[in-house]
C-alpha cells in the first residue's frame, strides 16, 4: 500500500501539470477517483440545484461507491499517466 500511496501521490501532482486540458468529463472522472482513493465512498448530502458544479462532482464521485481505496489509486494514477502520454 505504501508504493502505491506514493504513487498516487506523485500523480495527483503530475494531474496539475498536464500539457494540455483533458476537458471536462475526465476531469470530473478524476474527481471523483481522487475523492474515492482519499475518502471512500461519496457522503454528505447531494448540493442544490443552482450549485451545478458541485453536483457533477458529487455525481461523479458518488457513481464509485463501493470501489475500494486502492482501485481508485491505481485507475487515477493509470488515468493521469495515459494523459501525460498524450
């Protein structure tokens, strides 16, 4: 667990580098992968309906429940590492 912390680590900061914008539905798929991997499954209630952002978010992070910890680390850092690739 402890590599694949690092690594996960080490791809979140690689995500705020990224050469070029992945656009918005992989940006909320790591969203909600990061969210999962560092807080597991989505909790709080639902934002309102003018908050748009924040609902997506929290859409896309409770659409992951279940998954555990580590798959999330290990498909962010996949994700991360297929987009600094491209």
């Amino acid at each position: 667990m402890g590599d694949l912390k690092t690594r996960f680590d080490a791809a979140a900061a690689d995500s705020k580098t990224l050469s070029t914008d992945p656009g918005n539905d992989v940006k909320l798929k790591m969203y909600g992968l990061f969210k999962q991997a560092s807080a597991g499954d989505a909790s709080g209630s639902r934002p309102g309906f003018t908050d748009i952002v924040g609902r997506a978010k929290h859409a896309a992070w409770a659409a992951l429940k279940g998954m555990s910890s580590e798959d999330a680390m290990q498909q962010y850092i996949d994700m991360v590492e297929s987009l600094k690739r491209a």
